[in-house]
C-alpha cells in the first residue's frame, strides 16, 4: 500500500462535513504561527504573569483538605456547586435576569458554542456572523455543513442595517432565513469594537421578527479598561432568544477549560442534554472555592490595569511609526486591535515579510468566512512584553511602508 493509497482509505466512511474540508487547517493552527526572535503579536494568549497560580494552589489545597472524598468523584463537591452559583451572581450583577439553574458549565466556551450549535443546528441552514469574527468559530461552524454569511463591522460594531436588508431580501425572495446569529458584540474578537446600544436593541428586534436565535460570545466582556459599560444582548433580551456564552480563559488562565452557557430554561435542558461528557469536577470545585474566597474580583482588577497599559503602548506605538496610509481600531478593552493596510495589499504574502523584520501576526483572510480582508490583520496586546510591542509595532511598520509604497 502506498501513502496516498493509506492516506485516503477511509475517505469514504467520513461524515460529509469532514469530507468537504478534507485538507484544510484544523481548529487551533493559528496558534502556532511564529518565528524565532519575532515579536509574538498574533496569539491571543493572556501573558503568564496573569496567571493566578498561588491562588489556585491555595483553593485546590482547601478542596483536597475540604472536599477530599468527593472531590475526584463524578458528582463533584459542593465547591463545583458554587463556581454555578458565583457564575450566575456576577449574571445577575451585571444585569441578565437568570437563575443558578439556567447555567451550564462547558469545557471552555469553544465547546459551549460547539454544544449550542448542535442543539439548534442541521446540514444546510444558515448561519449569520460578524466580518471577520473569531476565526476558531468559522472553523467549528465548518463542522455543521451549513452556510455561514458574514455582515461587516465598523466603528461602533456589526452593521446591523446591513442584516436589517440581508433579511428582508431573503424573506422576499423565500430563501433561507438564519436559524442562529453568532456576535462577539464586546471588544469584538478580532477587531475589538464594541456594538452600540441602539445597534444592540435593533438586533434583538431582528431575532424576533425573523425568529432565529443570537448567540452571545462574552469572552472579553470583564475586560473594559476605559468607558462605560453597554447591556449585555443577554441583559436586553425580553423574548429568551440570547444565549450567552461565557469563560475563564481570559480572566483566569486557559488551562482550566471552564466556560458555560446562561439560556432560557427550555434551551438550556436542550443544550444541557446535547453537551455530553460534563466538565471536570475537580477543575470546577477548585474554581468555586477560587471564585468565593474574593481573589477572583481582586485579580481581574490587576488585569484590567496590566491589560490597558499594553492596549494604551500599542496604539501609542501605532500612531508614532505607522504610515498615514494604514488604518486601525481603538478598543477600550479586550486583547486586539485590527489594522487595515490599503486596498491591494495582501496580509497573507506579506506575512513572511513581516516575521523576517521581527513580527508575527494573524492575517486578515482568516477572520472570514469567504477568505476576504486580504488586507487586514489582527494584532493582539495580550501575550508580548512592553519591549516585544514596541519592536514589532516598529517591524510591522517598515512592512507597511514597503506595502503602501507599491499600491
């Protein structure tokens, strides 16, 4: 048996969706874009010394020392019961009317999506999301067999008037309406706009009118560092369509693996009872005791403030070596900024370019659904060092005067 003989044998038994993205990229690839001595503004990696290790070590010794014999079992320890309970209070602090039973603990919010995806959708519905959104969710969504169509985002969010029109056409027409709405409506990853109140309400009035359900990516949502704070699509829901989705990822460390859905009662038992496998007991009791203790709320102040001097160097970075001819957000929390070269320039080519002069990044074309912003690129702030944004900002700018220079 040759390779390609080996390689392709069981091309046959896969279900169709594998089958169509044979060959393509697998979930998480992104990650290991790098180069040696580039500065690393293309994860969006929280930085290590965020990481709240001593508090965690304290909360796992009081669970083993607590909680001992029933810590490791199935069920879990009181502890796991009270991360549902701390996660619905700070719900309820920020205005989402919800219940501790209206809250399902995921393995992340990756895997909250991918539950809510299988609970509402089939092979060929539709499926609307911001452009560009988190490239991770395009590749999840790819796992459905069903059309995604993305809507443009500009300085104060999703262009909602544009999915206003996409809807009506489609209602005209008797083509397929959206059967879920996928938005990261705060510090938007990958551009880190937020999406405006009045846009926010409109949506909702959308979901209604064309019956589809919008799914809320919050995973930033604790990480304002200047502003004020807008109503969660959750909080502003009268009608039960948002499903708010959560995580500790950014607030805690990626490792923990722990997200988790806030739905309706109805939607939740349904996603409650698609997410096999449960979550990990022991993770989730040393949370809830992490979580109870007050060091949860004192650590997110340390990242806010950790977090906005990065976001405050990067745009004074920007805006001290870029070229008048490239454009870039101004988020007010979140881990990213999006940068546009001009028309023409393409982020993908450019990116050996860039590593060579000391920067990586993630290229535009990744955050879309149909392989469009050739010339945007997402830079995060998150992961590098003062030092590490300050050279790459610097090499990103010697490639961006290179490229506008020829278009």
């Amino acid at each position: 048996m040759d390779d390609n003989e080996r390689t392709e044998r069981f091309d046959h038994l896969f279900a169709e969706p594998v089958r169509e993205t044979l060959g393509e990229s697998t979930y998480g690839e992104w990650r290991s874009i790098s180069a040696p001595d580039a500065a690393p503004l293309g994860v969006g990696f929280p930085y290590p010394e965020s990481f709240p290790n001593d508090d965690l070590v304290d909360a796992a010794d009081a669970v083993f020392d607590e909680e001992g014999d029933t810590a490791l079992q199935y069920g879990g320890s009181d502890y796991g019961d009270q991360l549902v309970e701390a996660i619905a209070e700070r719900a309820r602090e920020r205005g989402i009317d919800c219940d501790d039973d209206q809250v399902l603990l995921t393995n992340g919010g990756t895997n909250a999506v991918d539950a809510i995806c299988r609970t509402f959708l089939d092979p060929g519905d539709t499926l609307f999301v911001e452009a560009p959104t988190f490239m991770g969710v395009l590749k999840l969504f790819g796992n459905f067999g069903v059309e995604v169509e993305g809507f443009p985002v500009d300085e104060d969010g999703l262009d909602v008037d544009a999915v206003a029109r996409e809807l009506e056409a489609r209602r005209e027409d008797g083509r397929e309406l959206p059967t879920v709405f996928y938005t990261i409506p705060t510090f938007q990853n990958p551009t880190g706009t937020t999406l405006s109140l009045d846009r926010r309400e409109r949506l909702l009035d959308l979901a209604a009118e064309y019956d589809f359900v919008v799914l809320e990516d919050d995973a930033y949502g604790d990480l304002r560092y200047e502003g004020d704070d807008v109503p969660t699509l959750a909080e502003l829901d009268e009608d039960g369509r948002v499903v708010h989705v959560g995580t500790f990822s950014k607030t805690i460390a990626p490792g923990v693996r722990t997200g988790w859905v806030i739905a309706h009662p109805e939607i939740h038992a349904q996603v409650r009872r698609m997410n096999a496998g449960g979550t990990n007991t022991f993770t989730r009791g040393v949370l809830g005791r992490y979580c109870t203790d007050g060091a949860f709320e004192e650590n997110l102040a340390e990242l806010r403030e950790a977090y906005a001097e990065r976001l405050d160097h990067t745009l004074r970075c920007l805006d001290e070596h870029m070229p008048p001819e490239v454009e870039w957000t101004e988020p007010e929390g979140g881990f990213f900024v999006w940068v546009e070269f001009p028309e023409g320039a393409d982020t993908d080519e450019l990116l050996a370019d860039a590593a060579e002069e000391g920067v990586v990044y993630l290229p535009g074309s990744m955050f879309f659904p149909d392989d469009s912003g050739e010339n945007g690129l997402r830079l995060s702030f998150s992961f590098a060092s003062l030092d590490e944004i300050d050279s790459g900002i610097e090499a990103l700018a010697r490639v961006a005067s290179s490229a506008t220079a020829e278009h």
